[in-house]
C-alpha cells in the first residue's frame, strides 16, 4: 500500500507561531513536484510533539486538501495511550489521512504484552491501516522485532517506520514482516540506499522536505537495482545532512538543531517563509542559518520558483 | 503554598473502563478523611498518560467539587511540548485546579534552554502557580537542580515535585531553591522519612491512596522532629510497598504492576468498586489480587466503611 | 567484622607517575590519627583502573605495612572476569590485606546467573573474605538486592559496599542481608548520615581521605544515636564535597574531577607531596587547585602536621 | 595494513578451564585454511576478560606459533587505563603480535580529552602499531568518530574496529580517516556486506570462527564489487548467526549465549574438543548445543577433517 518516497512534512510557521498554510501548501507541491510517493504528516519533524491539537489539524486539513488523492497522507497519532492515540485516529480519520503511524506507548514504563494489547486495540477500533513506528530514541523502548513480525503476520498493522538507525534490527524485521504484505519503510536520511539494498519499500526522511528529487532519484536508483547511483545520491544527501551539525549544541538540544535547519533550508530554497520552529524550541542564530544555505547550495541545490 | 501529604490520586474506572465518578469520590472522601493537606489529580499514578481528554476533566471535575476548597488540588498538565502543556493547564484551571505540575518536554530530545524556556514561557501566559516536575524515569531527562534553583528564585515555579529517587540530587535542590519560598516535595514512598529530615516539605506518594493515614503520621511525626518515629511508620509503608512487586513482570510492565497493586489494594479496602487500570495496562490476576490484599491486611490496615 | 569509617585511599604518586610511598604512608597515618575504622586500598579513588599491577602491590603493601594490624585493610581485586579476580586476591592475600572487594564482573555483558557463579566461584577457592560492591556507574549492572542477600545469608560474601546512590536499593539489601552477619556499607559521601539512619554498618567515602576526622564524628554521633549532630556533619562535608565540582568538566571526565579534587585537597592539607593523578587521568588547573584550596579551607580543614 | 578477514579467534578450554592449544592449533590451521587475512586474539569471543594473563599469553603464543607469519596476528590489550593497556602491549609484542587492539579506558568514567591522552600516550611508547576498538556494549562510551578521524590522520592509530552496529557512525569515521592510510574494519556479523559497500577494509566478525569460507567469500565478492553475491552470501550468514539466539536468556547472559553458541558450533564441526566457556560463563545445556548444530548443519557446513 505504501512505498516509494514519503517525506515527513516540516509545519511552516508565521512569526507568530500559528501554522502558515500558505507554506504548507507550497511544501506540499514542492515534493508532489518532485515525485514523492506519499506525505506523512504529523512525525517529530512535523514538530507533532510540539504543536497543539488545533494546529495538528490545520496542519493535517491543508495537505490533505493540496495532496487532493495524488498519494496517500499518512497521519501521527503519537501519544502515551491507547485512548489517547484512538481519539487522534478518528480525528486523522475525519480529515482525510489514509493511514496512522503509531509509536509504542510511551511516559510510563510498560511491557511487551502492553505494546502489543495498545496495537491490537488500535486495530480492533479503527478502519484506518495502522502503521508501527520503532523510534527508540523518542519511545526509550524498542518495538522487538518478533513482535512487529506477528502484527504484520495477523495484519494488525500494515506497515512498519524504522527509526532506530539499528539496520539489524531493521533486517529481522523485514525478515519476520515477509509475506505479510506489510510494507518496511526506513527513517534513516543517510543509511537509505543500505535499507533499499536489503529490501526496504520506501523511505520517510526529514530531510527530504529540503531535497526530495534527491530521495526520488535514489529510491527509484535501487528500485531499478542500480546500488552503485544509489549510493552515490547517498553520499550527497549524507553532505546534505551535515546541516543537522551546524548549530551550536551548547546551546540548543537536537531537536532544535535537526529541525532549525531543515527549516532554515527550506526558507533559503524559498519553499517555506519563515524558519521559526514550535515553542519550547529555538531556532538557529542568523549565522547559523547562513551557513545552512551555504551547505544547501554546495549540495547543488537552488532556490525554488 | 503547598505542604504536607499530598496523595496523586488514582482513577477509578468502570468495569467497561469508564471514569467511575462515585468511587472517586469516596476515594477523595477517604483521602480528605486521613488529614492529607493536598490532591494531585493527573499524575502517573492517576494514568493520566493513558486517559482521554474527557477523562482527565471528569477525574478533575470530580475532585476539585469533592475536595470543596478544603485542600488544595493541584493537576498535571503532563504533555510533549509547551502549546500542548498550555491548553491542559488552561483547562485545569477553568475546572478549579489550584497549581499545574509539569515536566520538561519529551518524546523529542531538547537542551536545557528549551527546558527552561518552557517553564518560562508557562510562567508568563499562566495564571496557576507551576510546580515543576522531576520524574527522569518517564521524561528520560533529570531537571538539573542548578536551574530548578534558578526558576524557584526567579518566582518561575512555585515548587518541585522530585520523583527521581535520587536524594543526593534532592539536596542540591532543596539547597538551590532555599529563600525562594518555593517548596520542595517528594515523590517516593519510601524514602519520604529521609527526605522530610534532610527538610522536605511535603510528600506526594503514589502509595498514599492506599495508606494515606501512614503517611500523614509519617509527616506530623517528621515535622514534630520526632524521626525515629517516622522511620517506624516508614519501616511498615516500605513494607506494604512490596505490593508492587507482586504482579509477574515476565506478564506486564513495571506501571501496570504498580497501578494494578494500589488499585487492588483500594477494592480490597472497600475504596474503589473495580481494579482495573486503562488500555492498554493489564490487570493483575486474580491470585495475584489476592496476594495484595494479604499484604494489605498484614500492614494493619481494615476495609474501611 | 567490618564498621565504621573505612576511606577508599587515594594513591600519591610522584612527579613522574611513580607511586609515592613516602606520602602514601602519611596519608595512612593521618587516617589513622583520625580514628577510622579499616582502610580500603584498591577502590576507584585509589586509581585501581589506572595503576599497574606493581603500582597495585606496591601501594598495598605500604599500607597494610603502616597500619601494621591496627585496623583491617580492605584490598580492591576488580577485573573483568573470575579468573583475573582470582589472581588479583590472592595476590592481596600475600601481601597481607583482610578482605577483598569485588564487583560483578564487567566489561562483557553478563546475567544474573553468571553473577552469582562468580561470587560462588571467589569464596569457594579463596581464604579471604570477599565483600560485594556494588557500584553500577562503573559497572554498568546493579547488583540485584535479591541476589546480595541470598549471597549474604550462604555465607558467600562478608559485607557489601554500596556505591549506587539508590537509598531504597541499600535498604532492600540491609532487610535482605538481615541476620546473616554481612556488614552494609554505604559509598555515599554526601548521604552517609541517611545511611546510618536506615542502619548502615559504616561509610567508605572517598572524600573521607580529606577530611576523615569529619566522617569519623558523623559516625560516632550516628552510632550514639545523635541523628541531628550526624545531619549538621553531613552538611559540612556536603558542602565540603563541592571541590569534585571545581574541574571544568568541558576539559575533564567525572573521574578526573574528582579524584584531582581529593588530591589538591590532600596536597593543600599537606598530607601527600604531589597532586597529580595516573594516565591518562588529567590533574586540574593550578587555578582549580587554588579553588580546591579555598574550599578546604572554608570547610574549617588545616594543614597538618 | 590490515584488511580482509580477520576473526578474533575463540579460545578452546579444556575440560578443566585450561587453554586447549591443541583445539586451539586446530583452529588457527581452519581459518588459515579458508583463506583469512589476519587474525585477532585476545578479543571478547576470545574471552578476554575471562582469561588469567597467563592464558592470555598461551593462547597469543600458539597462534603466533601456528600462524608463522603467513598473516598478520592482532593482539587485544583491553584494560582500563593506559599503565595496563601497556603493560598488556608490551607483553603482545614480546610474543609476537604485530599490533595490538586497544579501546578507550573502562571502569571509571572518563572524557574525550583523557581518550585522546590514552591513545597518544600509547602510540608514544609501544612500538607496535595500534588498532582503535569501537565497542560501546562494553566500553559504555562511543569513540567519537571526529576524534578516531585526527587519530588517524596523525598516524596515532593505525586501524579502527568498529563493533558499535551503528553503520552511520561507521560512514562517518570512513570519511574522517579517509587518506590517512588507517584501515577501517567493521566488527559487524550481519552488516558485513554493507559495510563493505560502503567501503570498509575488513571484517572481524566473531562467526567467523564458525564460517570463515562465507566471510572470505562475502569480502571477496564486496571487492570485486559483486554486491548481490555478497549479500547473498551475508543471507546466509545471517541465518547462522541465529546460533547465538538459542540459549535461553532467562537463563544466562548475552556472552554465555553466544560464546557458547560459537564454542558448541565448532565443536559439532569437529574443530574444537570441548565447548565449555571460561568461568563465569556458563555453556549452552545439551539440548542448546544440539539445536546449534541442527542450525550449523542447515547453514551447509560439514564437519571438517
């Protein structure tokens, strides 16, 4: 159902931190232009973790409405429990997504039986396919990679998203999904031509929202099993990524580094307006964002439009 | 403002996992009745991670017109970034909270400026007096007590509430917030003896549903000076604590262990009318509900009504 | 068999790294001059992870020699595995210690079962008594309490020394060793007074190598049942123990921090002639040192002798 | 320097704990024999940490005796502060070794500045070349990869051993040492072929033991830039790695579960006499052992000799 590119939209931002739909609607036709295979919205990128409610909804009604069905639109229903990420489906449900992405619950200490009750439960409850999100890093527990295998095999979730940057992992999980009909997507910007290499069905890099023909070019690379092009738009996209580093982190936590940049680049592409991200996060200094756009165009990217 | 025994109140829930309000209030009639000088409505404890919205205003709702301004009521806003945290703490208030209590952010990685950026952000747009919440084991992040000295100085936050176990770290805190007029309140059970002698203010124990009548001796005894009494109260609540390691971990996770116990304990005490916790926690078995109300019973403590 | 204060002692080096006996031999008679109770040669104050195995014997043979029986001398054997263990305590048998002091092994990744053959393995090839320590920062693995105590009780180990900073996890392992002859020490420098409270045995603090006369009186005031005398002893040395936070940590590791504090401080007092520590180990500042000596002094410490 | 296929060799035991040199002779001939690069002795499969010194030097000077220079014979000199690390070296160079293998120092906690003082301070004063081990599961520290990079590029160290699973890391020490001259292996079982592609130098897998024809054929294939046998042939060896999965873990602990795996898998080869691990490990139970090598069996490998 899915595969192919499926970036995680930044959430543009007025300078007075309300959506900016005007942006949003421009990102969204920059990567429809670039042949991106689907939109996902509401990750970390998306700034999920910081926007409220009401935000969240504008943010998922104004791709939607731009994506008007070219590709599916997959929806964040990130939160701590299961009634908790129920009410967010149904609400994605009712704006349009086609599918939702959803972590372990997280804050408190649970088990695997837990893990795997919260996405039988989403299962049972929702008509919309649930996509598993392994993001170790947010969730400080990893999905086991038997578990997701036996919810793929009984179809309780379509798909998985791998963020744990673990390629192991990753592969034991393609292994035990195999024949499922789920699909295996990588969250990983720099390790995707590897993913693709050993059979991953698409990619959801946040740093796709900068460079998305990058993505596309690599992915359909793989898919015509031409590995070495593959890794050569790697080894682009991973100079790209170096934009990540550019802020001072003394100062600011990753959070604020990743995603003050990704949208400091897209401010400098001319895709999106403003480059402020979501309270509590800070955004990169003046400086710091011209050496973003320095980064941006020795990568051999231009301003859009 | 806040002193004393402040229990973090369980949810009592239908058999079909709704709030069951009439327990809820007989377990803040029993609460009130102990002489605790506080409730924390929304805490871990109160699974505030796994309830809805509309749970977590009735749970409120429910407290603040049971309580009757007799003690204070103090609400989580426990979320992932600070709008988030905002529109809880917004309706916390409208429903008659007296004080939000907040951790950091989580779920995406931040710095220590954007932590203290969200107290003062919360500070600035918030009527409710916020008391800041250390629990590293869900946020994944420790409060670093040089800048909760800062923010009590600073009139940031009203108090700290210290779940992390850590009584060195509580130290520096209790230090650093000195003259502020912020209080400092912990957040174990079974340490509470150590913390009140080292000059704690008060105690917000999870196990206080259970046994509120202990710890408020534990308190009067502490602040009587009288220590040696206090650690023989402790001595039995340590005892009775042992109820959250009677579930089979190898079945659930350590929350589900725990709310499980306290819950049982609370039927077996004729409190509440049913022990199970929300999706996607796990009851314990029966056995092991039995177990607890042995525990329960040779701690000294009778059905109650 | 074991109580009271029992410093883990720093090892004086000369300018060129070589172990300074001269000084060595001061310190230990300053310690004993101060009343403490056994003396621990070999702990991570010692810079048993830095010295070589004739530094090692080098250094406990000069103290067992100084203390010439007047108190038992406790001897670190901490290697990755049992064999190396065992090679380490027979060692320190020869050159005349008491006791060994053992961690869990480390290094590879190990279970509890592995543990347990470990410390059954030590006492059933070895004459000396084997004390557990506990020390999780170093070894990455908490002795489980269960586990010491069943140990405890089969006579398998003699005491525990506990360096977890985990007050709850210290009392489970004194309700579990209870009756079993084991002696509980407490590693804490700054919680030693909560310890002995709870019924800790004795305290093995590092900072005590710089102000043993002030554990020594926190400890006979506990022992005598003085707990407020204890805590305002407590106070000072807790302050006292600000010079570990003197180094700046962007140049230097927490172990470089603290052990050159203890040395500049032991420098400063003039009990040992050189403060430098052990490759690759780097000594604080002459500007640092000059901060050390302040507090020292602040603390109401003076030269000796 | 070094390159290809170079496994840290296991050390066979005798059914007393001894150093089996026997086995041991025999399995240096096999992999000889399969057409390995180098061989590396003294690393964790090789039950570093459990080995006496005395064993560790038998097992180091059978190899070296049995290899003859037809490779090149790496030693592990794992300790956890550079006196030691040298001292291991020295001896390493005495027997033979032409270079040793060296992580960051261990047991105490430590900064980036003392492992940098570490590694020069060795490259000071040994003659042998140095290999920088990366193993963060037991280090509990990752080598920086900016700081392995000016290493390199100083000629400090001459090879780095990447066992961290963490392929983007890995990319990023490749850039950073790249025209140093330094070789880059990658300690990874299930990732080899990727690493490869990406352009690593070797591979130090522990299954290499077991399978040392697959790696040789995985990194010849890589070399001549065959991707798809390689990854064909790392299939496979990923399947076999499934060996170290079947003990139960609620039994013993990662390294008893796959030491013992490799030791029951080549002694069902008939490499090796006895399967035993050095105390504390403990061995697979017959039945383990068995389904080993029902596993062995199903990868295609036949007894040898």
């Amino acid at each position: 159902m899915f595969h192919g590119v499926i970036p995680p939209l930044c959430t543009p931002l007025t300078d007075d931190g309300e959506v900016d739909t005007a942006s949003l609607e421009r990102l969204t036709g920059f990567l429809l232009g670039a042949g991106v295979h689907g939109l996902f919205v509401g990750g970390s990128t998306g700034e999920i973790a910081q926007l409220s409610d009401d935000d969240r909804d504008t943010a998922l009604r104004t791709v939607v409405a731009t994506a008007a069905g070219q590709v599916p639109v997959l929806a964040g229903a990130i939160d701590t429990g299961t009634r908790r990420v129920l009410d967010h489906a149904r609400r994605a449900q009712e704006l349009g997504a086609d599918a939702v992405v959803v972590t372990a619950p997280f804050y408190v200490g649970i088990g695997e039986a837990e893990v795997r009750a919260h996405y039988e439960l989403l299962h049972a409850r929702l008509e919309l396919p649930v996509v598993a999100y392994d993001i170790p890093s947010n969730v400080h527990v990893k999905l086991p990679s038997a578990l997701v295998g036996e919810l793929a095999q009984a179809k309780v979730i379509t798909a998985v998203k791998d963020s744990s940057g673990d390629l192991e992992g990753f592969q034991k999980v393609m292994n035990g999904t195999a024949g499922s009909g789920a699909t295996c997507l990588t969250g990983s910007e720099t390790l995707a031509d590897l993913a693709m290499a050993r059979g991953a069905d698409g990619i959801v890099p946040g740093l796709g929202n900068v460079d998305p023909h990058g993505y596309v070019r690599l992915y359909e690379a793989a898919r015509a099993g031409d590995f070495a092009a593959a890794r050569e738009e790697q080894r682009r996209l991973t100079a790209l990524f170096g934009i990540i580093d550019v802020a001072d982190r003394g100062r600011v936590g990753p959070i604020s580094a990743a995603l003050g940049a990704f949208k400091a680049a897209l401010a400098s592409r001319g895709v999106i307006a403003c480059a402020r991200a979501q309270e509590p996060l800070l955004p990169l200094t003046a400086d710091e964002a011209r050496r973003v756009s320095a980064l941006v165009e020795s990568a051999g990217l231009s301003r859009v439009g």
